[in-house]
C-alpha cells in the first residue's frame, strides 16, 4: 500500500500521465479563463440570442482556422460604422428644419472569396417627419451602383441578398454581383476599397441618421457560427467549465457517498450490510438514461437537477460492491483490531481506519470516472435534454444534429465540441491508468 | 485481602463460543473457541498461556479485550465485572488493557506515520492537550528505545523494520499507562535475532510499570524466560497451570509433556533421536471429543473414565493445578 502523496508525485514519471496533466490543465486554464473573461449571466444572454446582440455576425460561417491554411482566403466579417475614423460625414443645413446629411462607409475588401451577405442597418432620430435615405455603393474601378432610396424608422435593415430588383439588374445574387470583377466571365471578387454612401434628408432641426455596414464574412471567430449566428465560442469555453463542474462533482458526490456507505456496511454487517446489498441490487436494474430523460421531460432539465439525480442514483452504485470486495479484508486487519483494543469509536474506525486504507485505489478509478460524466451531460443534451439556459458542448452538438451539419458540410460545428469533448476524456483517462499503474503496481508488468 | 487487592484480573468459566449457521440463517452448532476458562492474573504478574494453533488462545485474548462479548461466564478486572460496566467504565477497562500483536506490520495503520498512530490512543482517549500529547508520543517511543525520536516521528510503518514495527506496536500498548498487557504471540512473526531484545523490553516494561501481563505463545523456549506462571491451553480448556519452573521441568498433564517433547534443542546429537509425538491432530472446535479433549491422542487415556468424564482440575502439588484423571486422589 503506497502513501497517496508520494504516489501522485511518482505521476511524473510516466509520460502519459505528463501529456494527460497537459490536457486536463488546458481544461482548467480555459474554464478559469471563461468564467473570468465571460461572467455567467453575460454567456447565458449571449446565448439566448435575443435582442439583436448577434446582428453583426454571420450565419453557419467556418472558423478563421479555415484561412490559416496556405491558399485560403475567405471573406472574413467587416463592420464600418460611420462613427469609426475611416467613415466621413457631413451634414449641411439648409434651413431650421431641413438639412442633408452625407455619410461614406469604407470598406477595404482583400479576400479572394466572396462575403456571406451585406447589410446596412440604419438608425434615425426623428420626432415626427421621418428621415429619408439613399444608398450607393461604389467599387474600387469607380462604377457606382444604386441601391435603395427609402424612408427611415428609428431603425431600419436593408439586406442586399434580399433586394431582387438589385440581383436581377446585376444579373447575378445581389451580394456577389457588389464585389464581383465586371467583364468576366467567372465570378471573382474584385479586391480594393468599397465605399457605401448614404445621402439622408433630414426634416427637422434635431434629426439624425446613423448608419451601419455590415460584410458578412464565409469565416469568423475561432469555431465559427451557427445557425443562429452565434459565436460558438462562447459555447465551447462555457462548456468547460460546465463539463468540469458535472464530471467533477458528479464523480466525487457518487464516488464518496458510494465509498461511506459501503464502508458503513462492512463495519456494521449483518442486517445493515444486508440492506445495502439489496438496495445495490435493486438499483442495478434502474436504468439510468430512460430515468434521467424522465425527470428531464417532466420535472426540470436544470443542470443542477441532472447532477443532483446522477448523483443520487449513483449512491447505491455497483460500485458498492467493488469496494465491499476491497474493505472485507481490511475490516479484519490486525490494525482496526488494535483500534477497537484501545477504544475507537465506530464512526472514526469508518472514517480513519477502514476508508483511508483504500483511498489510494478508488483515486485511479474516480480520475477515469470522470470523463464518463462529461459524456453523460453531452448525451443528455444530445437527446434534448441539456440545461435551457447554459451553453455546453452538448447543447453545441445537439444543435448541429438538429440541423443536419454533417450533412451540410459543417463540420467544425461538429469537430469543435467533439474533439474537446475527446480531450477532456483522453486527459483524465491517461492520468487515471497512470494512477492505476502506480497505486496498483500488479498490472504495470503487463 | 490482601492477596484479594493484589488481584488484577479474573476470569471464572469463561466461554465464547462462535455461532455456526448454514445457508446464513440456519443454526449449525458452535465453535467452542474458548469453553471454560477459568483463571486469576495478580498485579505486575506474567502469565504465559500456551498451546497449539487454533486452541483458542488469540480468542482468549481478544474475549479478554473486550474486542468479543463472551458468551458465557465473567471476567472482573480491579474488582469490577465487566458485564456490567457502564460505556464510561468500558472506556476506562480499554485505557486499562494494552494490546501487542502478533504481526507487527498488520498492527499498525499503513497510511499513519508514527505520529499519528501515537496520537491517535490518545485521541480516542480524551487526551486533547497537544503539549501533552507530544510528551507521550516522545515518552512512549523513547521507552521503547526508538531513538533519537525525531528519526521516527515521520517515518511510516513499512520503513521500519519488524523489531522496531513491533517496538512501535508496544509503544502505542502503553501509552495509555495500562495495568495489564495482553501479548498474543508479540515475536513469533519476528526474526530469531531480534526476539530476544523485543522480550527483554516487555520485561523491562513490566518491571517499571509493574504491569500484569498475559502473554500468549505456542513457543514454550521463550516462556521460561518471561513469565511467572503457565497455563496451557488445548482445545478451548487450560489443562494445567502451574509456575514456570514447576511445570516445566516437572510437566504433569500429558499433552503439557508430548509440547515440552516438541521444542527443539540445538544438540547435533538430537538428529538421530526420534521423539514420540501424539498422533492424531488438534479437534474440531466444533465438535469437541467426550470427556477429556485430549483422550484420542493421550498415550495413557484410562478407558471408561477420560472419554467419559470431563476431568476436573486436581492440584497435585502445591499451586500446580492439572485437569487429567491421571492425578485423581485415590
């Protein structure tokens, strides 16, 4: 029986275990750095997706990784507003209540791909008498495309691969035909600087009219987008946190409740012992994932509520008598006798004598048992049973499913949850055998 | 009286038997482990109880420990009987009561250092102090010569050898300041080399603290040099109890001979003696034989009478008492 610390410090001799560390320290570092960067209630809103916060953003666009590969390069998402530096803008009165107001937003276009789509979002203050607008675009060879003249709101979206007047007099999808190189055959992108004018005449003396250009780009953010326009992101520095948290305590809570009572019925024996045995039984043949799907369909599918029942059911674990196996023998060791000669009570003979002695075997297997809890969380999400409001790599993957990435050729949709999801389990996996090896020294001949 | 308050501990009939049941829940007899003992231990006192494997003797042991209810009989200690203590007297009785094992190293907690396995007595004990726990623990380890102390403290059990794992086990078995000392077999797991050193410091604990101690050995080379008195014990029954020196160069009861017979004597000569042994093998526990236990395998069993008749115990001589029909007054 070898000492807890000096067996985990004997983890460094074993490369795997190094690599495992790596993984599992990543982990920490990116859940720490998401919950520090990206407070709870900011990811949860973010993920909602309500109000308009993903506006900017492109719909299922590929991860910027996409272009680190030599030849590659796709649009990437340009947003000018016309209050940034490039962006000019003036505004001539010509009486108390009329004035003409010029905005021009730069674009400088280098991408041998085309965007996804563009946009103008346009903001106006006005009392009563609306503002009205006209937009031009004009290409870097100096053509100059009209666009759409129209009264404004308070905020108004002019959306170019909407506008099929636009597409039919540019003979082609009216975001491409923006960008396109004129007299060829082939569509290719025509790169320099794009301007978008806006000339807007305002009625009244306090108007204003702010404007917005957004490219779409094919790429964006380092995992891209979703359907909803989300940043995944979000989703996949969230789901560590939320990933280690379940595996976590979900391991520890079923590990240690598991290990007391199993204890307690090997110290006790007879009718208690008994009990546990049949309770252990009787919970074998619960299934597990129809129960979990049950409470998920009828009661609550809160995270917390999933962690709390896994744990529960984890209790009378078969776990039980695995270490009913383990503690039988030391129950009878010569040590708990002297114990009991010099008066220990029972409850400290549980806690200081019998369950210390097989700490160091149950450490490998709660390491190894953790990454099975992280994909229990994923499989409930996958089957639609994921927390409603936090963002998790499950919750990722279901989305993906729902939407038939694979199918549509989005894989990073898929590979991006997946492969964190493949790391957290190869991590925790490589440095529970090494503890294996090391706490149970019989299987390192094989 | 006064031998009366020079008494430690009693034991009067003493019994513990070990229910059997098949298929768990059906009564299949007992096992007689212990089926009548009977004896008296006086302050500052060794008694050596001897016999072979599975005679009972480490159930005596742990009966008297209080770690088995007896299920017959009664044991006083100090006057009081134990049947009866309150938790609070129980606390006291195993403060009271030093337990040495057999194996050292299954005696101590693997994951302890020798510290904590000090402390921890003390702990269970009520001693809280912490300047007076460390007083003990040092007292304790320099009384059993593990010195310098400071050396040992962090050590765990399996860096020690087995003489100073055994010295640690002593160590924690009086630092409680008991009266009595129970020793089942405390160097028969030791090296030969080291057994010696480990008796002279129990003899040198018994004589400062005038302990009374109950030392239980297959080993009768090792008695004479320990203890006061001998019991034998064969088949859950002491058959003979008697002084050291009276009983053992004057052995009375036949299985107390055929034991003395078997202890090896380092005389080159001795490999070409044959010495008669009892045939036959220790009896079931369970189903003890008639009358005497030792009948069957008694070379001088009195047909009609030892299969018959349990022996009584006679006294031969004075202060030598034997259960063997052999002594039976005419």
């Amino acid at each position: 029986m070898r000492n807890l610390r000096t067996g985990l410090k004997e983890l460094r001799h074993y490369p795997s275990a190094i690599v495992g560390l790596a993984f599992i320290a990543t982990l920490v570092a990116l859940a720490l750095y998401a919950v520090i960067a990206l407070p709870l209630d900011d990811a949860i809103r973010l993920w909602r997706a309500g109000e308009g916060i993903w506006e900017d953003t492109p719909r299922n666009a590929s991860p910027v990784l996409l272009n680190w590969w030599p030849g590659n390069n796709h649009a990437e998402t340009i947003v000018v507003r016309c209050s940034d530096e490039a962006a000019t803008r003036s505004m001539e009165r010509l009486s108390d209540d009329f004035a003409i107001i010029d905005i021009s937003l730069p674009l400088e276009f280098t991408y041998d791909g085309f965007p996804d789509d563009v946009r103008v979002f346009l903001e106006a203050d006005y009392e009563e008498r609306r503002p009205h607008a006209a937009l031009a675009w004009k290409t870097p060879d100096g053509r100059e495309i009209e666009l759409e003249e129209r009264t404004l709101g308070e905020r108004a979206t002019y959306v170019v691969s909407g506008d099929r007047r636009l597409a039919e007099r540019l003979g082609t999808e009216a975001h491409i035909g923006l960008f396109r190189q004129p007299d060829i055959e082939d569509d290719v992108p025509l790169k320099g600087r794009y301007e978008l004018s806006v000339e807007g005449i305002l009625f009244e003396p306090e108007g204003d009219v702010r404007v917005r250009l957004v490219s779409y780009g094919r790429v964006h953010g380092l995992a891209g987008t979703d359907h909803r326009r989300r940043d995944l992101t979000v989703a996949l520095l969230w789901g560590a946190p939320v990933a280690l948290a379940f595996g976590i305590l979900a391991a520890l809570g079923s590990t240690l409740t598991t290990l007391v009572i199993a204890a307690v019925g090997v110290w006790f024996g007879r009718w208690v012992d008994a009990v546990i045995q049949r309770l252990t039984e009787l919970n074998a043949i619960l299934p597990v994932l129809p129960l979990l799907v049950l409470i998920g369909t009828l009661y609550s599918r809160s995270i917390w509520v999933m962690l709390g029942v896994v744990i529960a059911l984890g209790v009378f674990s078969l776990g039980i008598k695995v270490y009913r196996a383990m503690l039988l023998p030391v129950r009878n060791a010569p040590y708990i006798e002297a114990a009991r000669a010099y008066g220990a009570g029972n409850f400290r003979i549980v806690f200081r004598y019998l369950i210390p002695r097989v700490i160091p075997v149950i450490v490998p297997q709660l390491v190894t048992l953790i990454p099975s809890y992280v994909f229990l969380e994923a499989t409930l999400a996958l089957l639609g049973l994921g927390d409603p409001l936090l963002p998790t790599w499950g919750k990722v993957l279901q989305d993906a499913f729902q939407q038939g990435a694979l199918y549509k050729g989005y894989y990073y949709w898929v590979l991006g949850p997946a492969l964190l999801l493949m790391f957290t389990g190869l991590g925790f996996a490589m440095v529970g055998f090494a503890l294996d090896r090391i706490f149970n020294p019989r299987l390192r001949e094989l | 009286m006064a031998e009366h308050n020079n008494r430690l501990m009693a034991a009067r009939d003493l019994q513990m038997w070990f229910p059997v049941r098949r298929w768990g829940f059906i009564p299949a007899g007992a096992v007689r482990a212990v089926d009548g003992v009977s004896f008296e231990l006086r302050r500052g006192e060794a008694v050596a109880v001897v016999g072979e494997s599975g005679c009972g003797k480490s159930t005596l042991a742990r009966t008297l420990l209080a770690i088995h209810t007896p299920t017959g009989g009664r044991i006083t200690f100090e006057g009081r009987d134990m049947e009866q203590f309150t938790s609070r007297e129980m606390r006291w009785y195993r403060r009271r009561v030093g337990y040495v094992q057999q194996d050292p190293y299954g005696a101590l907690p693997p994951f302890m250092n020798v510290h904590r396995i000090l402390r921890e007595p003390l702990i269970v004990n009520g001693v809280r102090d912490r300047q007076e726990q460390e007083e003990r623990i040092r007292d304790g380890l320099r009384e059993v010569r593990l010195v310098p102390v400071e050396d040992f403290l962090d050590k765990f059990p399996h860096m020690l050898s087995g003489g100073q794992q055994q010295r640690l086990v002593i160590a924690r078995a009086i630092i409680l300041n008991p009266g009595l000392l129970i020793a089942d077999e405390p160097v028969s797991m030791l090296d030969a080399s080291v057994r010696v050193e480990i008796l002279k410091l129990l003899r040198r604990i018994q004589d400062a603290h005038n302990l009374g101690v109950c030392y239980i050995t297959h080993d009768l080379s090792t008695v004479r040099y320990f203890s006061h008195r001998i019991m034998v014990m064969y088949a859950g029954k002491l058959v003979e109890k008697a002084p050291v020196g009276g009983l053992l160069d004057d052995p009375c009861h036949p299985y107390t001979r055929a034991l003395l017979r078997a202890i090896p004597d380092p005389e080159p000569e001795n490999a070409r003696t044959y010495r008669p042994v009892p045939g036959g093998e220790p009896p079931s526990l369970m189903n003890p034989p008639s009358g005497c236990r030792f009948h069957p395998r008694c070379e001088y069993a009195i047909a009609g009478l030892c299969e018959v008749e349990e022996p009584p115990h006679f006294v031969p001589r004075a202060d030598h008492e034997v259960a063997c029909w052999l002594f039976r007054e005419e």
